[in-house]
C-alpha cells in the first residue's frame, strides 16, 4: 500500500458516530451529482466507493448490519435529498399554502426513499465479507434489489436510478435494450462499487478498476456499434408528421382563467402557423394544456377553423365525468381529435378518444389518508378538490393508421406500464407538465427517463412538456429536435420509425434477474477472491 492509499484508510476506519454518518451523508450527496443535469460520472465510484469502505471496514471490524443500515441510509439520505431537491419547487407555485411544509416534506420523503439503501447495506453487511471483491459483488447486488423494490412498493418510485446516469450519454445507455433499466442500473453499480474492493485488499490493486474499465469500454463498443449499424436510414420516410408544441406558459398562470384563455389562442396560433397543410400529421400539446377540451362544445370548431384539415391533435387536459354513484369525479386525462369532417360552418374536428392518467402521483394528484391529512389541513396540489380518479391502464389510440400510446406526466417513470401487454404501439407519446419544478434538476432527469424507454421498447416518442425539454426521440433515444427549458416553440419532424423489438421489450426483467443472481452467487464463492 502507498503512504497516502493507508492514511485514507486508516482515517475512514477511525471515524466513529456522527461523523461516520457525516462522510456516508456526503458521499451520496455527490453520487447524485452524476445524474441530470451534471453527468458528473466519476463521482459514481468515489461515491460509492467511501460507502464501501465504510460498510465493509465496519462489518470486518465486527460491527452490526444496523450499523451497516444507518450508513446506507444516511448515504441514500444524501444521494435523495441532492438529487430531487428540485421537488421543494412545486410548494412555492401556491406558496401561502404550501411553502411552510418545505423543510417537513422534502426531508420526510427523502428519508423515507434513503430507507431502501440502508436496507441494501445490511442486506450486504450480514456475515462478515470474506473479501473485499465478494462484498463489492453483493453489495452492488443488494442495491439492485432494493432498487426493484422501490419501483413498486407504496406505488413505486423508481426515478434516479442508477441506470439514469447514463442516459445523458446514447452511447453508454444502449444496452438498455438488453436488460432495460434495472439491469443496467446494476451493471453501473458493479462499475461503481468494484474498484473500491483493490482499495480494500490487503495489498493495494487496481486490477478491480482496470476490469471496470475494461466494462466501461465493452459499454462503449456495443453503443458505438449499435448507434452505429441502426435500422433508420438516414433518408427515411414517414406517413406521418408529428408536430409537438411547447408553449413555455409560467404555472401561476396556468391557474388564472384569464391567463389561461389566451395562453390557448396563443399556442393554437403559433402550432397552425407551423403545421403542414397537406400531410397527415399529429400535433401534441403537454398536459392539461386546457381543461374540459373534450367537453367544450366550441372546441371541435375551432380547431378545424384554425388549424389544417389533415392535422389530428392530442393533448392534455383535465375533464370532468360522472362515477357510477353519480358524483363527480377528475381525469387528468389526454384527448385525441380526429382529422377535419364537414363543410362550411359545419366544419370540425372530432373527438375520436379520451385517455385517463392511471398511475396518479401521491400528494400531487390525490391525498392518501385523506381524511386524517385533511384533519391537520393538508390537500393535494392539484387543482381538483377531491383529487384526481385514476384510469383503468395503458392505451393504445389510432390516428392516421398509426397506434401511439400516451403518457402523462410522469407514468413514463414505469418501464413496463407504458402500453397495454401484447399491443405493442407504433410509438410513444408522452406529455407533461415540468413548470412545477422550474428551470433545474426536474425536467432534465424525467427526459433522461424518456430516453431511456425509448432504447428499451425500441419505440420513438413525441413528448410535448409544457416548460421544456420538448422533443422528437427516436428508437435509440436520439433527439431528433427539442426546445430547450422557458423557450417557446414547435417541432416539426416525420415519425421515426420503430424497431421490430428489442430483448428487454420481449423478455423483460429476465435477463436482470439472471444476471442479479450470477452476481448473488459469485459473492458468496471464495474463488473470487483471487481476481484482487
């Protein structure tokens, strides 16, 4: 060992306490960095490398897998708390209602999610490590696993996975397509976790980061090559244009009726004044663009007035409907209108279909224990007093002879809820409203999301977001086009075609929990040792 590689060592064994705590804290809050919008990557193995060396210095020294617990937590605790601060936002749309639970909220919910990686460290710390590369293997196994837990329990949440930090770059995301987001995620977590076992071996070795490198250039290889040799020709044609709008409209002024209205004519003005008149196209606006779209008598003619006969709309809206007991219950929901009919003043654009957002955010959509929370007078953010009622699932809509399925605001965050199962779209489209957030972290790491379900399904997608970022995507997670953050504009772009499937599309998490429990296994055999 080198003088400096011992002192390290030696003074991150010696902490004790709170201090322990403090180093666990603020390695997760630097792992954040490498998600969006940073893409700070090299802080995956320093971030998770001082996890390790504290997790696994404290189960060789005899320590408790609640001890381990408390340093996975504190290091999720940090990697949250970074990473989705951006969420502290949407309190201050209504800040005389909401801006006081700031400081309650945000650190409650991030906690709560840092419960998840304390719980991955004590899955790792039980029994002492017999080496430094078998803890590695299972410690980035046990991450992965509560990873998965994440995404479904209470809901789910899976948003910042580790898999997400390279999707600001195609080329280290394609594999995607292979074992989709929660396999990769674990493969950057071997990457991540691995090099920090040459650290921890009795005898310094970097042969754990040359094998990750090796990992890191084989990633590479396999974009290159894929990105490379894709089935898009570069002069491909498309029945279909896809029009996608972004009317930059501030949320305070979503919610004035006023503002509203001629936020409207506005963006009407500016998508017809981009509009092809004599191709088959589809425009999208983002979510709740304008409530009760498809309910508004006014509606259907004045879309055919003002925009071009062959256009077909889809766009976001919140709509009203009777339950079956006969109250009045919310969709936010997204509307589809057909290609002009009629004649004359009898000219209009029909409404063909009405999509119900099925996978509701909790607090923002709808409050759980409602009348408990109500009790201390708490609601929801939405703008609907009971909340909103969730659909009845996936969808698929047809416009033009072409199957899309829709998602609203975040129900892309699911990998395989994003079409109902053997009815497989033409392409994705997706609509959302990111002005909750602001100009910061939000919008950048729910693209990075979109992205990926674009290499995964091996599908295109139009994605219509109300602040940004909109944009074009194609079955490799390319960008064909986008506006960028408060801008105002349209995009115009022939759909990109789709691929025939991908492995993950077919076999979904097989092959992740194939390859979770090749690492399980491995971390448990003695021979792997000798590889440090």
């Amino acid at each position: 060992m080198t003088r400096a590689h011992t002192d390290i060592l030696t003074r991150l064994r010696a902490l004790k306490g709170g201090r322990r705590l403090a180093v666990a804290f603020g390695a997760g809050a630097l792992t954040a960095l490498a998600q969006a919008p940073l893409y700070l990557l090299p802080l995956l193995p320093i971030g998770f490398g001082l996890l390790s060396v504290l997790v696994y210095s404290g189960r060789a020294e005899g320590g408790t897998a609640f001890a381990a617990f408390r340093l996975g937590w504190a290091f999720g605790f940090g990697y949250f708390l970074i990473g989705l601060h951006w969420l502290a936002f949407a309190f201050l749309v209504q800040a005389d209602q909401f801006a006081w639970l700031i400081p309650f909220a945000i650190p409650l919910f991030t906690g709560f999610l840092g419960l998840f990686y304390g719980a991955a460290t004590a899955l790792a710390g039980l029994g002492r490590p017999s080496s430094p590369l078998n803890f590695s293997l299972r410690l980035a196994a046990s991450f992965a696993v509560f990873e998965v837990i994440r995404g479904h329990v209470l809901t789910g949440f899976p948003w910042n996975l580790p898999a997400q930090a390279f999707a600001g770059t195609p080329l280290l995301a394609q594999t995607a397509a292979i074992w989709g987001p929660y396999g990769l995620s674990l493969v950057v977590l071997l990457l991540a976790i691995i090099p920090a076992s040459g650290l921890l071996a009795p005898r310094l070795s970097m042969r754990p980061a040359l094998i990750c490198l090796a990992g890191m250039i084989l990633l590479c290889a396999y974009g290159g090559l894929r990105l490379t040799n894709n089935q898009i020709p570069e002069d491909f044609s498309s029945p279909l244009e896809l029009i996608v709008a972004q009317p930059s409209v501030n949320q305070r002024d979503r919610l004035d009726a006023q503002l509203r209205d001629q936020a409207l004519l506005r963006l009407l003005a500016m998508t017809a004044a981009q509009t092809p008149d004599t191709q088959n196209s589809l425009i999208v606006w983002p979510e709740n663009t304008y409530p009760h779209l498809g309910s508004l008598p006014i509606i259907p003619a004045l879309l055919a007035r003002e925009l071009p006969e062959k256009a077909a709309l889809f766009s976001g809206t919140v709509r009203a409907y009777q339950g079956s007991d006969g109250d009045t219950l919310y969709g936010n929901s997204g509307v589809l209108f057909g290609p002009t009919i009629g004649e004359g003043e009898q000219k209009q654009k029909p409404f063909l279909a009405i999509y119900d957002k099925h996978h509701l955010v909790p607090f923002g959509e709808y409050l759980p224990f409602k009348s408990l929370l109500n009790a201390i007078g708490l609601s929801q953010l939405a703008p609907v007093e009971d909340g909103f009622t969730p659909g009845t699932g996936p969808a698929t809509l047809t416009v033009h002879g072409r199957r899309f399925s829709p998602l609203i605001c975040y129900e892309d965050v699911f990998p395989r809820a994003l079409y109902p199962e053997g009815d497989r779209p033409d392409f994705l489209v997706v609509v959302t409203n990111d002005a909750w957030f602001g100009d910061n972290a939000g919008p950048l790491q729910h693209l990075a999301i979109s992205r990926l379900r674009t290499i995964e399904t091996g599908l295109p997608m139009a994605r219509a977001a109300n602040t940004g970022m909109s944009t074009i995507l194609n079955a490799y997670g390319e960008m064909r086009g986008s506006i960028e953050i408060y801008e105002e504009g349209v995009l115009v772009a022939p759909l990109p075609p789709s691929l025939v499937t991908t492995t993950y599309d077919r076999y979904g998490e097989v092959l992740f929990f194939s390859l979770l429990l090749v690492v399980f296994l491995a971390s448990f055999r003695g021979a792997i040792a000798s590889l440090v």
